[in-house]
C-alpha cells in the first residue's frame, strides 16, 4: 500500500520525518523500484507493508497517481476533486484552513469532498468510502461537473491570444 504525501516545497520536511522515524517508520536510503512516482529528492518511510513517499516536488504525479486525498488546502483539494476524486478534509487552526473556510468548500465542491471533524475520523471514512463504487462515481460525476474539464488554463490563453491578435 503506497501512501503519497505531496508537501508544500516551502515547508521543513525535518520535524515531519522526525516523527516519522519516532512513531516506528524506517527511512529507507533511496527510493524502491516500484515506487509509483519517481522523485529523486523524496524521503521514503516504510512501516510493515505500507510504503509513505514525501515529495515537494511531484505535486502533480501525487494528484494523478492518488485515489483520494487527505487535505488541509484550498485550491490543491479543488484540482484533486476536479480530477474526479475523493477528498477528505479536516479542519486546521492555521489562519487560512479555518473551519469556516472548509465548510465554504465543502458548499462548493458538495460530495466530492468529505468534511470530517477530527484526525481520527479519517480512519472510519476511507473503508466506507472506497468499498461503494456508486458514491465513488456520483463523486467523479460531480468534481468535473463542479470544477470543469480539464485544460482550462490552455483554453483560457488561447482566447487571449485571439482578443490580443484582433485588437
């Protein structure tokens, strides 16, 4: 089971892997060779059979590789969730994942995103959630509907360039 934690680039990785290490996951020195994404900078831990890849770097494999996500962020949760997948959230009490900003997103992304109160209640909700296929399709339903086919940003430089081109 392969676990990938997509880490601001700005953020310490130390304390994380600190704890890591403390709470019984084994560094390992370099990446194994079938690790999903392939990161040379990544830290990877392994506890019984789970492997857990860190990386600031491979935000975009992570989105891609994942089937759901676990997050405290604003327009990283809504890229995942417009890919069609699951997000479970939990509020922080950080100045911007307040748990009056994840109730707004949970508003705009309905059930795409699942708002859990505590850390703990990840736990109960991701067996529920990946052994019901109808809610995972009415999720991938709903995060393109909600959020829009990709390549929006292609589209969006291509009118530009008509607007700029006929002025």
């Amino acid at each position: 089971m392969y676990f990938l934690g997509a880490v601001a680039p700005a953020l310490d990785l130390a304390p994380l892997c600190d704890y890591l290490t403390a709470t019984g996951w084994a560094s390992q020195p370099s990446l194994p060779v079938s690790t999903p994404i392939f990161e040379p900078n990544a830290f990877v831990f392994t506890q019984k059979n789970a492997t857990l890849l860190l990386t600031q770097q491979a935000y975009h494999d992570c989105l891609l590789m994942a089937d759901l996500a676990i997050a405290m962020a604003g327009t990283a949760t809504e890229q995942f969730v417009g890919l069609g997948k699951p997000a479970i959230t939990i509020p922080g009490k950080g100045p911007q994942f307040t748990p009056a900003f994840a109730e707004a997103q949970a508003r705009l992304l309905g059930s795409s995103l699942i708002l859990v109160e505590q850390p703990a209640d990840v736990a109960s909700v991701i067996p529920s959630l990946l052994h019901d296929p109808n809610r995972l399709q009415h999720i991938a339903e709903n995060g393109r509907r909600r959020m829009g086919e990709s390549g929006a940003a292609a589209r969006i430089a291509h009118l530009l360039e008509q607007q700029l081109l006929a002025a």
